[in-house]
C-alpha cells in the first residue's frame, strides 16, 4: 500500500520482515520473532468531514503510543528497532496498570526515586509495585521485578 512506502524504504537496513493490509504494518525481527505494530488511525475531521485527522498508533511489547506524523513514526520505529527505547510496564497484584518507555540510556538511572519522578507517582506508593522492560534485541530486558528491590 502506498502510505506504507515511506516507512517500509526506511526500515531496509534492518534485519526485519514487514507485512501489510490497509491499515496495519506489522515489523518483525527476523532474529527473535519481535514486532512492532502500527496501525493507521486517521479519520474524516472538519466541520464538513472533507479534512483528514492524520493518526498512527504503534504497539510494541506492552506499550503503545499515538503519533500524528509519519516522519514521527518512522524514528519511533526506528528507535525501539536500535535498542533506544524501552517499553517499561509497572504491575500491581499481577497485573498491568500503567506504564510508558524509557530510553536505554536512562537503564544507570533505574532507583525507586528515579522511576517515582519519570512516572509521576509518588514513591511510597509505586514501591508495591513490580516493572518489566522489554527490548526489540532482548539484550536490555529486564524481568519482573519489585520497584522495592531497586536502590
């Protein structure tokens, strides 16, 4: 599909398969089996519904986000695929309850502190709380764990 050029010519120097439909372009790592999703969002918008409402929302891991421009989500893509950013999931009692990503450069940082101020939660409260991070290569992963075992 034609809207999909841009992004799959930028993704050519990567070991990755794409495969496409209208309004989804999947991403997978030929080496683990990691994929990306992003799905086309865009919409009618206008008074008279005659402009377009651009939207891409990409999925990796536990993640997702929403972007409004392709050159946006061609270096978010290429991002999670170069190991740069990190979904991060925070669970509670097993299950998932908020999260966001981090940028690999920021694993150092990692304390109950540090994640209390990224997260905006409070740090006695995020302590009852385990994380997970997740990278396309699985070199920067990090199981689940309890924020209490962080310094």
């Amino acid at each position: 599909m034609e809207k999909w050029n841009t992004l799959i010519a930028s993704l050519r120097g990567y070991d990755v398969a794409v495969s496409e439909t209208e309004d989804e372009l999947t991403v997978a790592s030929r080496a683990n089996g990691s994929e990306i999703h992003v799905f086309d969002e865009s919409a009618p918008a206008g008074e008279d519904l005659s402009e377009r409402c651009e939207e891409y929302i990409i999925s990796f891991s536990t993640q997702h986000c929403h972007l409004d421009d392709m050159e946006d989500v061609i270096d978010y893509v290429q991002r999670i695929i170069e190991d740069e950013t990190l979904p991060l999931e925070f669970y509670l009692d097993g299950k998932r309850r908020f999260g966001g990503d981090i940028l690999r450069a920021q694993l150092p940082l990692l304390s109950q502190a540090w994640l209390a101020g990224r997260f905006m939660v409070p740090q006695e409260q995020l302590a009852a709380y385990q994380f997970e991070i997740h990278s396309w290569s699985g070199k920067y992963d990090v199981p689940r764990t309890d924020v209490s075992r962080l310094p």
